[in-house]
C-alpha cells in the first residue's frame, strides 16, 4: 500500500483525519507569512484566525478547481449535512471577526 493511501484510511465518518492534519497544519505554518501578506494591502488577519478559516477556504479552493471532496459534496447539498454548514459558517464567522483593515493616519 502506498503510504498516503495508508494514512488516508483513518476516518472521521467519510473524511480522511490525514486531510484535516495537513490542511490545520499547513495554515499553521504558512500563518505568519500570509498574514505579513496581507499587511502589505493594509488588512491585519491575525494568526489564530487562519486556523479558523482553514475549512471555509479548503471548501472554496476546492470548488474553484471543480474538486469535489467527501466535504465540499456534503457543503453544496442543499438537502443534507446541515451540521456541517453551520459548523463552516461558524468557522467563517470566527473566522472574519478579527480582520482589521489598517486605516491611513492623516498627519
């Protein structure tokens, strides 16, 4: 067995915790840099709300390159999984409550 295959076969329901892992894990990482990023265009996003934007964006991200996941499936369904759309949506929310946009000082 190829090892991702091995480490995606630990589930959470139908969602690999392997994917979980590297996307927290990922965002963890990359937080300084993208928040110092986005400093340039005048927007403070602290670090700890990227960890809360992981899942909103990974759902976007994967419907903007037409790959649905398990989750992305789930998220579209207007019939189903309303656990989880309200989970994004808080994740979203928490997500966006701390963005500042840095306004210019008048001197």
């Amino acid at each position: 067995m190829i090892p991702i295959e091995f480490l995606r076969q630990f589930r959470f329901g139908e969602y690999a915790i392997f994917d979980f892992i590297a996307a927290f894990l990922g965002i963890y990482l990359l937080s300084p840099l993208l928040s110092k990023l986005f400093l340039k265009f005048k927007i403070n996003i602290p670090k700890q709300n990227w960890l809360f934007l992981t899942l909103p964006i990974s759902i976007l991200a994967h419907l903007l390159v037409r790959n649905i996941t398990p989750m992305t499936r789930d998220f579209i369904d207007i019939r189903n999984h309303y656990i989880l759309k309200i989970l994004i949506l808080a994740l979203l929310f928490f997500g966006l409550r701390g963005i500042k946009i840095i306004k210019k000082n008048k001197k």
